[in-house]
C-alpha cells in the first residue's frame, strides 16, 4: 500500500512540473535567457518570435528591455512588431504578432549598425535604422509598417535631411 502512495507522489510532481514548464511566461523566461545569449541575427529575430507568439501582451516589456540593451533590435508596442538588424550580412528580420520574415535593402553593402523606434501611432509603426560606423555622413533609412485594418504595406525609404530637421524639431529624432 505504501508503494502506491510513492507512485501517485511521483506522479503528482511529474505532472506539476510539467504544468510549470509548459506555462507561456515560464517559456517566455527560458527564451529570453537563451536571446541574451543568441549567437546570431538570425536566432534573434526566431527566438523574439518564439516570445511573441507565446503572449504578445506579455512579451512587450520584457522585449523592450531587451532592446534598449541591443542596438540591434527595436520594438513597437503597440503594434507589437520588430526589427532586427544584422550587423554582418545586411539582411534585416521583421518579427511580430502575424509578421515574420527577412529583407535585405539593395546589395549587401547596406549594413545597418542600430534600429530605434521613430513613432508609433494607429496607422503606422516608424523605424529608422543608421548605417553602418565609418561613413563620413551618417546614413539613415526608414521603414514604416502601415495598418489599415490589420497588417497592411511595408515601407522602406531613405531619410533625407529636411525629415532629420523636422523629427529633431518633434523630439523624437533617437540619434
């Protein structure tokens, strides 16, 4: 009789482990600590996916936080999209709630070294993203996830200066 009291223990704990593991923010942990050590762009972008398929609500804050360390990678809340940069190869990855995907803009030569979030409204998330250190003039570009709806077109532009002036004289220009 006794015996049987181990096993149904042993069971008990196996199945509250189990719950425990498999509980979205415990998951949503485990990856975060797993993107605080990713190796590459491109496990960044799959593993920020991962954390926001999980819980979108959930995964901003800790997703943010994550950015304002990572140069990198920027976040919109409220749409709850992102982009990562890739340093090395130029390909850019879109990440997000229904938006999953890489580009890459023109040839490899654009490398972008940091995304911010320019703004964000109901109709469009804005992003600019700098070229790489060493230029003589800093390049920037934008790209604009536009809603109508839902999930709609995807910009990409260059910034001109007469755009640099007029964010610097909203406040919101990050750079």
């Amino acid at each position: 009789m006794k015996q049987w009291g181990i096993y149904i223990a042993a069971a008990i704990a196996i199945v509250l482990v189990a719950v425990v593991a498999m509980h979205p923010s415990y998951r949503q942990h485990r990856l975060m600590t797993q993107l605080q050590c990713a190796p590459s762009a491109e496990e960044k972008a799959r593993l920020i996916q991962e954390i926001i398929d999980l819980g979108p609500a959930s995964a901003c804050d800790i997703l943010v936080q994550f950015a304002q360390h990572d140069p990198t990678v920027a976040i919109d809340t409220l749409h709850v999209v992102g982009l990562i940069s890739d340093t090395t190869s130029g390909d850019v990855y879109k990440v997000g709630d229904g938006v999953a995907g890489s580009f890459r803009i023109g040839d490899p030569v654009h490398k972008f070294q940091e995304v911010q979030l320019l703004r964000s409204t109901e109709q469009v998330a804005h992003f600019v993203l700098q070229e790489r250190k060493g230029l003589a003039t800093p390049r920037y570009s934008t790209f604009r996830f536009k809603y109508d709806g839902g999930a709609g077109a995807q910009i990409f532009d260059d910034v001109r200066p007469d755009n640099i002036t007029r964010w610097k004289d909203e406040g919101i220009w990050p750079f």
